[in-house]
C-alpha cells in the first residue's frame, strides 16, 4: 500500500506541484492508515477541480474505504480535509492576483483617433445623430402630407436669372413685388395725382394700371431703340440694384452704371470720357478695324436712351440728358416729379423687388430688339443710319474701286436717279 500512495503522489506533483507541496510533506510525516483516505480523496477533489479530468477510469475511494473503514479517525479526518480546503483556497487567491498583475502590464493596442470619427462618436454621444435621423425620418413620412406649393411661387433669385418678359406683366405681378406702395401723404408731389388710386392708413397708393399701361409703353421704346441700333444706358446707383442693372444692360446689349453720376459726362464728355476707348461695328456687331486714328478726333459717345431706376439721386444727369435731347425713362414714386423724365413708369422706387421687376422687363425688351435688328441683319437689311464715318469709308472704298471721287459719285448717282 505505501507503494501505491508514492505513486498517488508522484502523479498529483506532476499536475500541481506547487499547490500540493505540503500535503506531500504531511503524507510522509504521516503512518496511519486513516491518512491514505485522506490523501486518496484530496487527489480525486485535484483532479477534478484544476486538471479538469480525471486520471483513473475507476473510482477506487469505495474500495479503500470499505477495506480500510476501521483503521479510520474520523476527529483527524475532519480536521485535515479542512486545512486542506484553506490551503487550496490560499492557493487560488495567488493565482488570481498573479492573473490579475499579468494584465496590468500587458500593453493594450490604442487606436489612433481620426477627426471624422472622433466627431461622428461625439454625435453619437450627445445624441445629435439620433436626433437628425428622426428628423429625417418624420420628414420623410410628412411629406406628402398638406397642400403642394406650385413651382410658380416667388424666388428671389428667379428675378435676375431668369427676369420676367414684357408679355409677362400682369397685376398680380406688380402687386406681388410693392409696386403699388407710396409715401406718406405730406411727402407727395401734387403732380403725381393722375398717377394715385387712393389713401391707405395715410399712404399713397398707386394705381397698378397706371403702372402696367406705362410699363408697356417704355418697353416698346426700349425695343425700338435696341431695333434701331441704339445705345442704352442702365442707371442704378441704390444699395442692391447694381446686380439687375448689369443683368438688364448685358441683355439690352448697352452700358450700365451702378455707382455716382460723375457730372459733365454728357456735356463735358471730351473732358471726362475722353480717354475711354471706342470702336467701330458692322451691322451685325462684329468690331471693324482700321479707325483708329479717327476716333481719336471723334467726340465721346452719347447714349442714345438712358434707363433710370432711381431719378432722385440722380436729378443731375437727367438735366443733362434734357440738355442734349436724349430720351429718358425712370421709375418715378409719389414723392418725385413725372416732368423730369421723358416717359416716367409710376411705381415703388423703393422695393428692390419691385426695381428688379421693371429693370428685367426693360431688359427683355432691349433683348428683343436686338434680335429683330440681328435677324434683319442677317438678310441684308439695315435698321438704323449709318454713321457719317461709315459713310466716308463707304465712299472711299467705292472710289478706289471705280478711279474717282466721292462726290463724282454722288453726282453720277444723282444723276441717274434723276434720269
């Protein structure tokens, strides 16, 4: 039997040494067969609890107790199963604080924090994401809901893209941009009355069909000048109409002005707009070289029909444009006086919107002219009276042809029309 018990022994030292070492010490020390139990079972609870298995096929604990039942203390059996179990429970607390002092040290991989993630985690956090994805979701479910809005609806920015045409004028337009909004009664000026509806909580109001009609009026003459091979001139010096200033002249085909009116431009132009640059074209606009040098004796340009959106702040070009006979149209509110310009389109001088209305549909209209007179153009057709320099170089070109003089020609032509 103590053969058997070293064997029991060697194999529980090579499992768990370190945790068997004293029962070992115990086992030698030990003579008494009651012990051999003892241990025996030890070794089953080993091979159980740590090995995870167990070493025999067989469970000899029966056949050593039956043999060896009465050679067994059962005061010094106690007693040693119980300093067995507070060693073994000594033993895992070791384990367990080594284990736990291993993963201490252990270094742990930090990923490298990245802006778009750290912000999306952030989101997350706070429960801004959550929130936008419900909103998006309670949109995405509303939206059929309710009355649909037509494509026609006003937006500001369609003004300047894409400006009304004169077919286009209505009242229901002019209502909609403040056309029809005066001053206050005591700002009136009295030669405005033909042009007032009536009295609002002590404001002018302007008669839209007096605006509509007039509207109409400037376009066609704005058309017909822009037929006739005319310069318009756009004039807008407020805050925010230099956008549909240059948007009205670029489809007038003229020139545009959305800062001061330096004076003497018109009366004073061979002072002032001397140094501008100027050139000659044909009749389908394309530049014609070879007049330099008399253009340098020509005078500065006039325009031959000036656009003003705002004609109180710029009463002084007006004079000048009634000192050299040039036509003149401007939007002309309760407060200024119709006689200052040739044809005046009764409205609100004050409503961007409403500025922005007028200056597109007169663009339209510059806009149709030119077509026509490009289209005439095309078929040889001249809408408009040469220039008196066209007319030298016409001259001169046919005498170098034929060997004479222009006015051998002029007289020759006279003469055969005559005949």
């Amino acid at each position: 039997m103590g053969n058997f018990a070293e064997t029991v022994f060697e194999a529980l030292c090579a499992v768990q040494p370190e945790l068997l070492l004293h029962i070992n010490n115990d086992f030698e020390k030990s003579h008494h067969t009651a012990r051999y139990v003892e241990v025996f079972s030890v070794f089953y609870f080993f091979a159980d609890s740590i090995v995870g298995r167990r070493i025999t096929t067989t469970t000899p604990t029966r056949l050593w107790t039956r043999c060896l039942a009465t050679e067994v203390d059962i005061n010094t059996l106690t007693s040693s199963t119980d300093s067995v179990e507070a060693s073994l429970e000594n033993s895992l607390r070791e384990t367990k604080s080594i284990e736990s002092e291993v993963e201490k040290e252990t270094v742990q991989y930090v990923p490298q924090i990245d802006n778009r993630s750290h912000a999306a985690q952030k989101l997350l956090e706070d429960g801004t994401a959550e929130s936008y994805n419900h909103h998006r979701f309670s949109q995405k479910r509303t939206r059929p809901l309710g009355t649909s809005i037509e494509p026609n609806h006003y937006q500001p920015h369609k003004l300047l893209t894409h400006p009304p045409s004169p077919s286009d004028i209505t009242l229901e337009l002019l209502l909609a941009s403040q056309a029809h909004l005066g001053h206050k009664t005591s700002h009136w000026n009295p030669m405005n009355s033909r042009y007032i509806f009536g009295i609002r909580q002590g404001i002018h109001i302007i008669s839209l069909n007096q605006t509509a009609a007039h509207l109409r009026r400037a376009c066609r003459v704005v058309s017909g000048v822009a037929e006739s091979g005319g310069l318009i001139l756009f004039v807008g010096t407020r805050a925010g109409q230099d956008r549909c200033v240059v948007k009205a002249a670029q489809m007038a085909g003229g020139c545009h002005l959305f800062e001061r009116w330096t004076p003497g431009s018109i009366t004073n132009g061979h002072q002032i707009l001397g140094h501008c640059r100027t050139k000659v074209v044909d009749e389908l606009d394309r530049e014609v070289e070879g007049f330099d040098e008399e253009l340098r004796e020509r005078p500065a340009l006039k325009p031959d029909l000036v656009v003003c959106l705002n004609p109180l702040e710029n009463w002084v070009m007006l004079h000048e444009c009634g000192l050299n006979t040039i036509p003149t149209i401007g939007v002309i509110d309760t407060d200024a006086n119709p006689t200052w310009v040739t044809y005046p389109i009764p409205a609100n001088d004050d409503s961007l919107r409403c500025v922005q209305v007028i200056a597109g549909v007169l663009g339209r209209a510059g806009q149709e002219g030119q077509a026509r007179r490009k289209e005439k153009a095309m078929k040889g057709v001249v809408t408009y009276t040469p220039d008196k320099l066209m007319t030298d170089l016409s001259a001169s070109t046919q005498e170098a042809r034929t060997g004479g003089s222009a006015e051998d020609i002029e007289d020759s032509e006279s003469r055969s029309s005559f005949l």
